[in-house]
C-alpha cells in the first residue's frame, strides 16, 4: 500500500494528543464473556486519507472497517475474513477484509453516496436500507472458504452484524461502533468494542452435562442481561477517546462486576499487502498480444487503483 499522508496540522497536533491506537482482548465472569476494545482513531483517519471519503461515507466506511477489526479475536489461527454487506439504500453498501495477522482493508460500494438534504443524525438506516451480508472465511491450505449469507435485519451495521453471529453461528454477540467528529469533520475520536458469551464448556467452572439444569440456565439469562446492561451503559467510545481516554477505564470499570482480564493487546491497521510488483506480475500473466494492445492504446505509464486502498501505481511499458 501506498500510505496516503494525513496534511491537516490541527488533526495531526489532536492525534499526536491521545492515547495510541490499540485493541484490548479481554475475558471476564469464569471465562464466559469475552471481548475487545478497539480505540481506532487513527486507524480511521487513515482509512479516509486513503480513500479520500467525505463525512458520510467516513461514517460508513468507517463503521465497517471498525467491526472488521473487531472480528479478528474471533478469528482461529490463520485466517482472513471477507464481509461484503449489500443494500438497496443509497449506499449500496460495502467490502472489507481482516487478517489475522492483523490489518484491515476495504471499499464503499458507492463511492459517493447521494444526498438530497442535509444530514439531521448520524442514524445510517436511510442510506442502508434492505439487503443482505455475505461473510467468507479463508485458512491456508483450505480447498474452498466457508462461506455464510443472511439477509440484513436493523438496516444498522453493528446490529446487523451481532444478528450474522446469533444466527449462523448461534453466539450471542453484540457490537458497537462510535466515530466523533468536529464541527468541520474531523475525526477526532474513533472506537469499537463487541462481546460474546462463550458456551458454558468455555468456562473455568466445571461443566458438563449434569450441570445443565433449570437454574443453570436461568443464571446464565441473568448473566447475560447483567452483562447486556453494562455493554450498554458504555459512553460513546468517539468522544471518549477524543477526550484522551484510555482503554483500561473502560475495561476495568465499565465491567468490574464480571472481574475482566485483558489477555492479549494487539496493534491493528489500516493496510493493504498490494503493491507495485503484483499489479507488474499481474500484467505480465496477459501474454504478449494483450501487452502490445495495452502499450498501443493505453496511456504511458498505465495508472491502476487499488481498490481496496486506494493507492495508485503508475506502472511504465518499460516494465512490461
């Protein structure tokens, strides 16, 4: 990738202000809830500097990429996840993808999503509109991806999210995603956080089946709703990180009832593994008749757009 430069001094000045960007995986109540904290305001600032987004697709772009990351504690092993979320709204909707490793990437659908007034909210449900989601997981050596669609249900990203989890893969999920901006757009604060309760072998307690009794389950309802409650009296992440909060106040004292742990801190970014090799390699594999039409009617050099990432390589015949 080439690694668009943010130029805006003031943002730069506020960046260089906060707290670093950081995802916090953590576990909590005996090992039955797990989840992540992802403070990504750099992250998306470097989205939109890649892709030069205006404030609504930022909002969009931004969400998405967000939850994406959010998904890779999730992840087992190698793994890379495709997330393609299709719509009727005006949006269209969106692509992105996380690797384990851990960078994210991705594109809007519609590059510039109309309007025909000004925004009132930040609520995205009248440019999302119905549609579906299709997530793809990819391990090496695998001879095909696992592949899960379902049809879209909140007209609302993280919602729509949390339902794929609870209905393909029957977890109990939730997400949430903030991105605050200022009174010109800037982002100046930007987060997401998602949580799971684990199936009851997942935790530290013993288990088994002589403990599935009535009680069990209604402890566990109450666990759940206790945990519910907490998630949602979160403050808004954006603006929690605009004003240099930390990651460890949210963890610690949002969730102290269920005596979290962060396990694992991971450093997550905005990236793209494209680069000018592969699109030359890529343009060698057309054979020599397809190379010779390109050299007699393209321009020189030829100009390709990563989609993904929005760098542009500008690749000379004389590499050809």
């Amino acid at each position: 990738m080439i690694k668009a430069q943010i130029e805006d001094k003031e943002l730069l000045e506020h960046l260089n202000s906060i707290e670093k960007d950081e995802m916090a995986v953590f576990v909590m109540a005996d090992g039955r809830i797990r989840g992540a904290l992802f403070h990504g305001t750099n992250f998306v600032n470097q989205m939109r500097a890649q892709h030069k987004t205006g404030i609504l697709e930022t909002m969009v772009l931004g969400q998405a990429s967000l939850c994406a990351a959010l998904m890779m504690p999730t992840m087992k092993g190698m793994e890379h996840i495709s997330w393609r979320y299709e719509c009727d709204g005006p949006a269209k909707g969106f692509s992105v993808e996380a690797d384990s490793t851990g960078y994210v990437r991705g594109y809007l659908l519609e590059d510039h999503i109309p309007i025909d007034k000004p925004l009132e909210s930040w609520d995205l449900a009248p440019f999302l509109g119905n549609g579906t989601m299709t997530i793809t997981k990819a391990h090496p050596g695998d001879k095909s991806p696992q592949v899960s669609s379902v049809e879209t249900l909140y007209k609302n990203i993280t919602k729509d999210l949390a339902w794929y989890f609870n209905q393909s893969e029957q977890i109990n999920t939730a997400f949430s995603t903030s991105i605050f901006m200022d009174t010109k757009g800037r982002v100046k604060g930007a987060g997401g956080m998602f949580i799971q309760v684990l199936p009851e072998t997942g935790g530290t307690k013993k288990v088994g089946a002589e403990t599935s009794s009535t009680p069990d389950f209604k402890a566990d309802e109450e666990l759940i709703t206790r945990v519910e409650n907490a998630f949602s009296a979160c403050p808004s992440l954006g603006k929690w990180f605009e004003e240099k909060g930390n990651i460890n106040d949210i963890v610690y004292g949002l969730f102290r009832e269920f005596k979290p742990q962060i396990a694992v801190r991971r450093n997550i970014k905005y990236d793209c593994p494209c680069c000018e090799d592969y699109y030359i390699e890529h343009l060698k594999s057309l054979g020599p008749n397809q190379i010779e039409e390109l050299k007699s009617s393209g321009p020189d050099p030829l100009e390709i757009v990563c989609r993904n990432c929005g760098s542009i390589y500008r690749i000379p015949f004389a590499k050809l």
